[in-house]
C-alpha cells in the first residue's frame, strides 16, 4: 500500500499569509494526487487533482506541484474561509489512501 | 446539480450488519465510479471501497475486506454498502462520493455526499 505523509500536522497562520503543506508519498505516483480541504461537518471538497490542476471554482490563490513523491499545496494569501483541515489522496493504485491532514488554524 | 444523498445509519451492536444507501441525481450514474470515504470522530478520512462504472470491479479496504460489500444499481441511481460484523473501530461517518471519471488519474471524489452516521456499541 502507498502511504502519504503530510506535514505539518497543525499550523497557526495569520490572513494574508503564504501557506505551504508537504505530502510525501512512499513510493512514486507520477502526478495521481489530489488535495481535499474540510471544514468541521462538512464533507471533503476537492480543491486540485493530478497534483496541480485547479477544480473547477475553486479560488486561484490555491495551487499544487508536484511529482513522483514529493508534492506540494500552497494558499498564497491566506483567508478567513480557508481556516480547515487538508488533506492528500493518492489516486494511483488501490488501496486508495489519504494523508492525516493538516489543520489551519488562525494565529 | 450533483447531489449524493447518503441514507441508512444509525446505532447498531458489535457483530450486528447495516446498510448504507447513496441515492445519486445530476450526472450519469450508470458511467460514474463511486467510492465510500469514512472518518471517525475527530479523525482523518479512510478509504473505504470503489465500484468501478465500466470494469464492474470493486476494490476494498483490508480493514472491511470479507466483512462489507459495495454494489449498485444503475436503474434507481443508487449506490449501497452492506456492512456485516460491524466493530467499534467501524464507528464514522461514512461519505459517498462520485469520481471524477473512471480510469487512473480520475479516481478524485469529485462531488461528496454530507454523510450518514454509523454507530457501533452495545
């Protein structure tokens, strides 16, 4: 099974700021990542997917890169709606698997 | 619209079953793979099992394998999981979600149901 690891787990950021989350996978996926963000009693909402292209809707200050097993989320101008929990997904082989998510928090 | 409509949790005692229906509208249901996402309280979100659209092949979990079963019908729109020999550890919301399209590099929920509860304690 292919095993994501984000980090930080928990970071304490301030609006305006430029945030980056890691997520290493173990083994290669080429770009087959995805990032989700969630909000408390919300459903996951998909932000990129083949680790860099925007979903349909979501705000350009969300951007991904990314290959192989090394990728990257960043949120360029951090605002008050983008305060959630993101996670990874590996969509290159099953078992599919998440990351344990990295939660924003506001400073 | 997309809309995911998950049905069927509740409070059920360890060993008992549960079934987990997702009533789909908005999109071609029969050409969609469809994947069951969980997560327990106050934890990240687990994979769970995909129907594939045009394989037919379902892929689960080791964690459920031999305990659920993922199945659909195209004529009412519906995607099910049957959840035998339930455990404590089975105890989260369980999501439905439809992929972006059906072979590598697609398998991306991207519409989500707002999920059903799943309890398991005696």
């Amino acid at each position: 099974d292919i095993q994501l690891t984000q980090s930080p787990s928990f970071l304490s950021a301030s609006v305006g700021d430029r945030v980056t989350i890691t997520c290493r996978a173990s083994q290669g996926i080429s770009s087959y990542l995805a990032w989700y963000q969630q909000t408390p009693e919300k459903a996951p909402k998909l932000l990129i997917y083949a680790a860099s292209t925007l979903q349909s809707g979501v705000p350009s200050r969300f951007s991904g890169s990314g290959s192989g097993t090394e990728f990257t989320l960043t949120i360029s101008s951090l605002q008050p709606e983008d305060f959630a929990t993101y996670y990874c997904q590996q969509v290159n082989s099953y078992p599919l698997t998440f990351g344990a998510g990295t939660k924003v928090e506001i400073k | 619209e997309v809309q995911l409509l998950e049905s069927g949790g509740d409070l059920v005692q360890p060993g008992g079953s549960l079934r987990l229906s997702c009533a789909a509208s908005g999109f071609t249901f029969s050409s969609s793979a469809m994947s069951w996402v969980r997560q327990a309280p106050g934890k990240g979100l687990e994979w769970v099992s995909t129907f594939s659209a045009t394989t037919s092949n379902t892929y689960y979990a080791d964690s459920v394998k031999g305990r659920f079963t993922v199945s659909r019908d195209n004529s009412k729109n519906t995607l099910c999981l049957q959840m035998n020999s339930l455990r404590a550890e089975d105890t989260a919301v369980y999501y439905c979600a439809k992929h972006r399209g059906n072979s590598v590099g697609y398998r991306e929920g991207d519409y989500w149901g707002q999920g059903t509860l799943v309890t398991v304690s005696s």
